[in-house]
C-alpha cells in the first residue's frame, strides 16, 4: 500500500475545496444540499457530512439547518489555504502519533487518577456512548475523553507531545468516524478504558488504548 494513499474523506475534502477555489460558488453563495454534494463527489452523505463539518470548523462553509450550506470565505483567503489535506501530516501519520502517546498515558493514569478523574471519565464515556446513538455531534465528547487521560497520567513531556497534534484531532475523529463500524467499536473501548482506570488496572489500560488506536490504523493500511 503507498504510505500516502488519500482516504475516501480526504479525497471529498480536496475536491470539495478545489471547486470553491476555482469559483463554482461565490462567497455567500448556497452550496448544493449534502445528498447532491455526496453524488457529485461519488462519496456518501456521511463522508460528505463529515467534510463540511471541517470546512464548518475553519469558518469556510456555514451550515444553516433549515435553511442549507453556504460559503462564508473568500475562496482564495488564507485560511483557506489551511485546509489542505495533506498539511504535512496524513491521517494514518496522526494516529500513529497517538499510537506512541495515548497507551503510555492511559498507563499512567491508571496509577495515579483520584475518585474524581474517574467518574468524570465514566460520565464522558457514558455521554460518548450516548450520543453516538443519537446524533452526529459527539467529537467534542470523545476528545475531552482522551484529553482527561491525558491530564490524569501527570506527564508534562507526553502531554507537550498530545498538544503537538491536537489542531489534527477533531478533523481526524471525522474521518476515523466514516471506518466501518468504528462508532460501535470505539463507544465499547472507551467504556473498557474507563473500567480499567477506576480500577488502577494500568497494564489493561494501556492495552486497551492501544488496541482502540490499533483498530483504527488497520483499516486505514488496507486501503
């Protein structure tokens, strides 16, 4: 497999944003509905959901319920330039970033989080899962997930490491969220990760973590 290779969102993602590059729609101009941009670009509403969600993010589109999508931008404006696909880093080079931080603070954790960490991870899990049943809008919840990992496992160096990627985070949980499956498997990991913080278990939470990541990277590689 070439280590480059675009996914299925990055590619709606560079399309999509070269058509407003080139001037198919003018600033303040309605964009065609998700189902008409999904058979355009030859992709599924949700991949196209998940692509104006992060167009949405960086103040590119406004998505108007009731009344449609719009573009907010100058096309040619610099923070259009910012979401470029590729940026350097690729899906699969941030999760495998994760892959060399998120087990060993899951670690730490473990070992030193107090009764209130843990209940606040048992609430954001039970609210990840929650909400993954329910509706599309539960990225924040699964990144204050990780991030309270993060801040429980008490190591300045690997938490300097986790900022490094977080301007990633969000956009990459969109895309990890078109995987197969992949809602199903990461509400039951983060429940099993949160199990195993609460009960100082710190060798089961780094091999959750990893496998969570893990489960992640592999469909990606197969592609």
């Amino acid at each position: 497999m070439e280590a480059n290779k675009e996914t299925i969102y990055e590619k709606a993602l560079r399309e999509l944003k070269e058509k407003i590059i080139n001037g198919e729609w003018q600033p303040g101009q309605r964009l065609p509905s998700m189902k008409q941009l999904a058979q355009i670009l030859g992709v599924s509403v949700t991949t196209i959901r998940e692509v104006l969600h992060t167009l949405e993010n960086k103040n590119i589109v406004s998505i108007e319920h009731g009344r449609g999508i719009y573009l907010r931008n100058d096309p040619n404006s610099s923070a259009m330039q910012m979401i470029s696909v590729n940026q350097d880093v690729s899906l699969l080079s941030v999760l495998k970033a994760r892959l060399l931080v998120e087990p060993r603070q899951a670690y730490y954790c473990a070992q030193r989080a107090d009764e209130h960490l843990c209940n606040e991870l048992e609430m954001a899990a039970n609210k990840l899962d929650s909400e993954m049943h329910i509706h599309d809008d539960f990225l924040k919840t699964d990144l204050l997930f990780h991030q309270l990992i993060a801040e429980g496992a008490q190591e300045p160096a690997l938490q300097t490491m986790s900022n490094s990627i977080e301007q990633y985070q969000l956009s990459g949980r969109r895309m990890t969220n078109t995987l197969p499956l992949m809602r199903t498997k990461a509400a039951l990991y983060h429940q099993l990760i949160s199990a195993a913080i609460a009960t100082h278990n710190a060798v089961e939470a780094k091999q959750l973590m990893t496998m969570h990541i893990e489960s992640m990277i592999e469909p990606l590689e197969k592609k």
